[in-house]
C-alpha cells in the first residue's frame, strides 16, 4: 500500500529544514540562516514505531507577497499541503506567534488535513516555557515543544503524527489486480496507450509534454483479469525539471512505481533509448518490479528488412541491466500490438511472484558448480553450500556458502542465469544474497 505522506509547512526561517534533518538522521535540506533557502519540494523515506512514511520537506510560506520566487514557494508548499495525509506546522518559540503564522495556520485549517503543531527551538530540558501557550491562539491544536537542534521532544512529536496516519491494509487480503505504472519521459505516448486501453478519452493527452500532472489510476478487466493502469507524469532529467509543479509530479511518478506490480516503460521509437530512458528503467528494476518495455510510436518508423530486430538489439546494450525484459513494439494511435501488452503484462506478474521449492533449486545449484567450479583466491575455494527461496516480487534467492568474500559477482551472474534457463523468470529481476555459514 502507499506509504503515509508527511509535509513539514510554516513560514521562512522557523527551521523546518533543521527538524527535517533530525527526523530523517541525515543532512539532507539545505540549512541556513536567512529565508528562503529551501525553495523546492525535497522528500526522503523515514520510519516511526515500524511504520515508513515520506517526509516532505516546503519553502517557507509567505502567504502575502509580491516576490515571484517566494509566490512560487508558496505555490509548491501548496501542493505538497494538497498531496499529504498530515501536515506538520512548524513555528519558532522566539519570535511567537506572528501575522505569517497566523495566515499560515489559516491556510491549512482550510485544507482540512490532520494538523499537528510543533514550537520549535525549545532548547531546554523540563517543563515547556510559558510562552508555549500563547500558539494556542492559532486554532491548530496542542503545540509539542520541539528542539530541532538537539533532537528533544521529536519523539512526541511523530507520535502525534502517526496517530493520523491511514490505517495499514493487509495486502494479502487484496483481490488478484494487477496494477500497472505507465512510465517514461514526457510526450511518449502514455495517456494515449492508457485511453486506447480502457477505450475513453480517461486521460488528456496533447502534444504538450507535462499536460499529466499526477499519477491517473484507471480500473480495467480482460480476459476475467482486474487491472489498474497507473498514467503518470512524464520523468525529465532533474536539470530540465524547473516548474515547481513538476518536480511534485516526479514524486508522484515515483511513488506509482512502487505501488505498482508491473512497470510499463515506455520508449519512443522515433528517439530510440535515451540516457533518461535507463534512468527510469533503472528506477523501476531497483523497485525490484515486473517489467515491460513498450515501444510506441512504431507506425512512425520507416520499415527495411530486420529493423525490428536492430531496434531490439540496442535496447538490450542501452539497458544491458534488464536484459529480461520483454520488449513489444506497438502503437497507441493505432492499437498495433496492444493485446501482446496485456499477454507479456500477465506473464511478467506471474513471473516476478513465482516460487520455486527449495529441492528443485539444490539441483540447479549442484549442477552450476558441477560445470563451473567456484573461484578460488589464495588457495581457498569457495564452497557453494545451499540455496533456498525467501520472498517474492521480484524472486529473492538466499545462498550459503563457506566464505561470502570469494563469491564474487560475476560468479552470482553464472548462479542466476542458470536460474532463468531453467525457470525463465522473463519480465522480472532476481535477487541473491549471500550468507556465510551460520549466519542467520
């Protein structure tokens, strides 16, 4: 299910980023002493009492202003207010309760979320100053001191914030949907494929690249099988991203990936692979999902003999990493190939949650290092004693051994594609970890 979104809002120079910081344990925000600072959107993964929540970290809001930039913060601050499931209001126990806070708190009473007010820069251990009850004032509930420097009072703090979050749902008890993330870089084609898929203008499509703002879930059912079809904002390369909206919907795109079961990357034959064509190929194998690579725009492309075949070849140099990926070549504009979609989509699920018994893979495993014997350094061998399945999507493969520093990588290639002759496991990455004798 989708982790908890968390944003941290207030106006300039409360230390929003500072508490960031704390909560996240790391320097990741831009600190500074001066407003404005941090004008985008950063966000990072975080977990509080076994539950993972994003943090997403706004510029300060100045709510009246003439400034472009600091409008611009405003608007971003906005958005990521709009897409989050509690809001953190930060304040400085300094300065009190200001005309900002005020508007700032205003702001969000409307947004109907679940508020939680934190008084920050509460340096000293005990009882809280008296002046902490004068941010009563501001309507949004009891304020939790804070020290973002030092760290004190940020456990009650994510307390309170985890009394919001959605409840956890058991996703065994799911039904059997496959859900599908369209992605790639903008104006490849995503919306179209989606509106020809489920056969209605579901999803605005223009030439414009950005028109897809967030994540569009799409319920669909073929064949007795459930689908939701994920159309998601087109992903440029971080340079390119500028608008303040845009980088809100990168996120967005993200975090469709890793809900999803299948990732549907999309390639626009008239470009070929692009560098930002592996990069978000490369996000969607590290998710460890089921993957598809649509070529689209294939009406377009000028047919010699073996062209389909050249075009092939460079997507498995350029995305050498997944080399298992299926690969259909199709069009949206008109329909060319969508029902191979739709097979290699099913094949690819079954694949990334296939399980294979533990007898079976000692076998395979015997029979690898039978023909391969494992590498030696320095007159020790490696000793390949045992392999056992521990997890699905995508397949993850734990083996034993003597020593884990002599299995080299190359050798734990051998291992997996030994795996794959034998069982396939087309359209899904692998997992092996190794594990020396009597590790647990």
């Amino acid at each position: 299910m989708p982790k908890p979104i968390v944003a941290v809002v207030g106006r300039p120079n409360v230390g929003k980023s500072t508490l960031f910081n704390k909560l996240i344990g790391r320097r990741h925000s831009i600190v500074e002493d001066r407003p404005g600072v941090t004008r985008d959107r950063i966000y990072a993964e975080c977990e509080w009492r076994g539950r993972e929540f994003t943090l997403i970290d706004t510029g300060g809001i100045e709510p009246k202003t003439d400034n472009i930039i600091l409008e611009q913060m405003k608007m971003q601050a906005q958005i990521a207010i709009d897409t989050a499931d509690v809001v953190v209001l930060v304040t400085d126990i300094h300065s009190g309760v200001t005309a900002t806070d005020k508007d700032v708190a205003s702001m969000l009473l409307r947004s109907k979320k679940p508020l939680i007010l934190c008084v920050n820069k509460v340096d000293n251990v005990g009882a809280p100053p008296p002046e902490i009850y004068e941010f009563y004032n501001l309507g949004a509930g009891d304020p939790y001191p804070v020290s973002s420097v030092h760290g004190i009072g940020t456990g009650e703090l994510l307390d309170a914030v985890f009394e919001h979050f959605p409840p956890e749902v058991d996703e065994t008890q799911e039904d059997d949907t496959i859900k599908v993330a369209v992605i790639g870089k903008p104006n490849v084609g995503k919306s179209s494929l989606v509106n020809r898929i489920i056969g209605e203008d579901r999803v605005i499509v223009s030439n414009i690249p950005g028109t897809t703002r967030d994540a569009i879930d799409a319920a669909f059912e073929r064949d007795g099988q459930k689908y939701v079809f994920i159309d998601t904002a087109g992903i440029r390369r971080k340079s390119k991203v500028e608008d303040s909206i845009e980088r809100y919907s990168v996120l967005r795109s993200f975090m469709a990936v890793e809900r999803a079961d299948v990732a549907l990357v999309m390639i626009d034959a008239t470009e070929g692979v692009t560098e930002q064509d592996t990069k978000i190929a490369g996000f969607a194998h590290e998710q460890g999902k089921a993957i598809v690579v649509a070529v689209n725009k294939w009406d377009a492309i000028a047919k010699e003999t073996m062209t389909m075949e050249h075009f092939r070849r460079d997507i498995e140099r350029d995305l050498g990493f997944m080399t298992y990926a299926p690969v259909v070549f199709i069009s949206a504009l008109t329909g060319q190939r969508i029902d191979t979609i739709f097979e290699k989509i099913r094949h690819a699920y079954a694949q990334n949650t296939m399980r294979i018994s533990t007898g079976k893979l000692n076998e395979i495993l015997t029979e690898a290092t039978a023909k391969v014997q494992p590498p030696t350094d320095k007159g020790k061998r490696l000793k390949v004693l045992y392999i056992t399945q521990c997890a699905v999507k995508p397949p993850t493969f734990v083996i034993f051994c003597n020593r884990a520093e002599l299995f080299h990588f190359s050798y734990q290639r051998y291992i997996e594609n030994q795996i794959r002759s034998v069982f396939g496991l087309e359209g899904t990455p692998i997992r092996i970890i190794i594990r020396e004798r009597g590790d647990k």
